[in-house]
C-alpha cells in the first residue's frame, strides 16, 4: 500500500479569494510547489480532496472547475510534484442548483473524498496525512483514520477548535515536509 498526503485546495494550494474557478484568479500559496516536490520525494502521493460549494451554489459548473483543475495539476507536474488525483465534492444541503443540493459523504468533514482516494489508488489511510486549513478538513481526516493531520495558517481563520483537531498547527504548506520528517 502507497502512503499519500491529501491536499485541500482553497487556502492551502492556493490564496482562498473565495470561490476561486478561473485561473486568472488562481494564485498558489508561496512555497507550495517546492513542498508539494518534497513530499513527493519523500514517497508520498499528493491527492487534492476539495469541497466546492460554489458548484452547488451556481456560481460556477463542473467544466470550469475541471478546466481549471487541469492546468493546476499542469502546474504540479511542471514542478515535479505530479497529483495522483483530485476529488471535488460539488454538493450543498443549501445549493440552488438542485442536482448538487444534497446532503453526501464527500463534503468534509465527511471522509468520503479520503476514502474514495484509498480505495482507487491503494493507499494505506494510517500512513497519510492531511493538510487543511479549517476544522472540517481535520474533522474528515480524524473520520477516514490517518496517521496526522496539519492545520495551516493560510487559508480561513486558525480557530481554537481547528487548532484542537489538528496534529500540528503550521504556517503553511511549506512547512509540511518537516513536520512529517520529524513525526516519523
């Protein structure tokens, strides 16, 4: 079995300016990709595990997350630090386009997106790792078993419960290869 480290996207990957969907409004996280080749050479898989609410809400359809998708993991690629895949999870309770207006198991903090990953790409849940920048993201990796979990300062608002959930608090992405470096 492979050991993985699973990504949000929004506040993580990139800087979160709130339903971000076209790449001229995509701006990675400095230190990302240099991270992201890190623990690719560390011999973990990246996954990207993202709720995108803004599908449900109507801001955005499926084709312009993917478009974008694709140049992300392009991006990743170019830098050495190819994604093993990207799970999105399109759903709301509270979404005006009623397809995606549902209650699901792959929103966070459900596990579905981790679980998923698991089982598509042989991935040991117990070796991996989470990298998240709110409570839920904590919430789902605590729910699918993994062996840590990384709450970064990048993204929404580092809250006392986050913090709680959360096997580390760090600055960002970039400060991930040293955290796993020094918890093995």
């Amino acid at each position: 079995m492979q050991k993985a480290v699973f990504l949000d996207r929004d506040g993580v990957i990139n800087v979160d300016h709130g339903y971000v969907h076209e790449i001229a409004s995509f701006e990675f996280v400095e230190g990302v990709l240099d991270a992201a080749r890190n623990l690719y050479q560390q011999g973990y898989l990246l996954v990207v595990v993202t709720n995108q609410s803004g599908i449900a809400r109507g801001y955005y359809d499926e084709s312009q997350f993917h478009q974008l998708t694709e140049w992300m993991k392009s991006e990743f690629q170019k830098a050495g630090a190819p994604l093993t895949a990207v799970y999105c999870c399109p759903h709301h309770p509270k979404g005006e386009i009623a397809k995606y207006a549902i209650e699901c198991q792959c929103r966070k903090p459900e596990p579905g997106m981790l679980k998923r990953a698991a089982d598509e790409h042989n991935i040991s849940l117990g070796s991996s790792y989470m990298v998240g920048d709110k409570a839920d993201d904590m919430r789902a990796a605590i729910a699918a078993g993994l062996k840590g979990q990384f709450l970064v300062r990048t993204g929404k608002s580092v809250t006392k419960e986050g913090a709680e959930l959360a096997s580390e608090v760090v600055d960002s992405l970039a400060d991930v290869p040293s955290a796993i470096s020094k918890a093995q």
